[in-house]
C-alpha cells in the first residue's frame, strides 16, 4: 500500500508539478493520509538541474509555498466539517464514537486556552498533522487564530522537507525512509492508546448516555402529577 502511494504521488508531481504538490497537500490536511514526506521531498528533489534535467527544473520557493497553501486550504476544509456538523452530529453519534457527553465542552474550552499551541505543534509531527484540523473545528477555535498557528506550523515543515529533498537530490528517499519508521511508531501508539481507551471507557458512556437519554424522554413525555 505504501509503495503504491509513493509511485501515485511521484508520478502525479511528475506529470503535473505545483498543482499535484498543492492538491496532495490539501487532500493530506483533510483528513486523507496521503504522504506530505515524499510529495514535498520529491517535489525538493525536483527543484534541482542534477534529479530533473536542466530546464525541468520546478522553483524552490514556489514548492514550498505549494505545499504550504496546500495544506492550510485543506485545514480549512476539515475545520469547516468539523465547525458545521462536528457538535450536532457529536451529540447524536457520540456514544458510538465512545465520546462522553461533557468532552466536547472541555475540548473547546481546552481549544480556547491552548488551541494555538496543539495546532502549531500537530502540525510538525507525522499522521497526527493529518487529522488535527477536525478537533479545532469542532471546538471552535477562532477562525484566525486556527489560520495563523496552521500556517506557522506547516511552513517550516513545507520548507524543511523542500530542502532536504534539494540537498539530496537523486538520493531523496533518503530521507523518506528515515522519516517512515517514525510515522510508523506514532501510528502504532495511536492505535495502542485507542484499544486501552475503548476498553475502559466502554461502561462509563454507556451509562452516561443511558441517563441522558433517560433525562430526555423526561422532558419529552413527563410524569403526570399525582
């Protein structure tokens, strides 16, 4: 599967230069994990006479800003998602998604007071930056403060991967090899933390909904007056 998205993002920068690297970006910060290492280290690679033959070359700068605006357009999609159905829906499928009711109250005050730090920081790290954008949304974070933190967090990583794949050249996956392992772990702690909460939140938002369900057919359909 890896290798398969590596080859569909190499040959789509291939044939279609900034605007592949700028619609990878975007569908990589919506919530799709399409690699933003190799589509910004590959398109670094690019930038140079030595990897794309003299005159193919694409601009630094312009790969860099590719990938930038590629990303914060498609942050902007999934906070939209997440700010339009995010609570609605949240307060409906919660206890599926085994959310407890008074979570999303605590997100968005938690968003309020240090949303610019966990955006900022997400964005920095492997397949977290991927999906951090639909929490902010549905926190509310301020729209502005959301763009700024994202723009500030993707812009050294567009630039950083741009440039090590420039510097590396023909030996670009160098580095795309290094940097696998460690999306790897942080998947792998993920999908760890996940098994150890569903087991111990199971009960705890069963009951918790099962009052509140109670609570509303109260309101609903009350008891008459003896």
């Amino acid at each position: 599967m890896l290798a398969f998205l590596q080859d569909f993002v190499t040959h789509a920068i291939g044939d279609y230069g900034l605007v592949a690297i700028f619609t990878l970006m975007l569908l990589e910060s919506a919530c799709i994990p399409i690699p933003s290492e190799v589509t910004m280290l590959f398109g670094g690679a690019l930038a140079t006479t030595a990897f794309a033959g003299a005159g193919n070359e694409l601009d630094f700068w312009a790969v860099v800003a590719a990938g930038t605006i590629g990303n914060l357009v498609g942050s902007w999609l999934a906070y939209w998602a997440g700010s339009v159905g995010g609570r609605p829906l949240i307060d409906r499928y919660g206890r599926y998604l085994l959310i407890r009711p008074h979570e999303v109250d605590t997100a968005h005050a938690w968003f309020e007071r240090r949303g610019e730090l966990a955006v900022f920081v997400s964005r920095l790290l492997p397949v977290i930056r991927t999906f951090i954008s639909l929490p902010a949304g549905i926190a509310r974070m301020g729209f502005g403060r959301f763009t700024l933190y994202t723009a500030l967090g993707c812009l050294p990583w567009s630039l950083a991967l741009t440039w090590l794949g420039a510097e590396l050249g023909t030996r670009w996956e160098t580095v795309e090899r290094v940097l696998q392992p460690i999306a790897y772990g942080i998947a792998a702690l993920i999908a760890i933390a996940a098994i150890v909460l569903v087991r111990k939140r199971w009960a705890t938002v069963r009951t918790e909904y099962a009052a509140l369900d109670a609570a509303s057919r109260e309101r609903v359909d009350p008891r008459p007056e003896s």
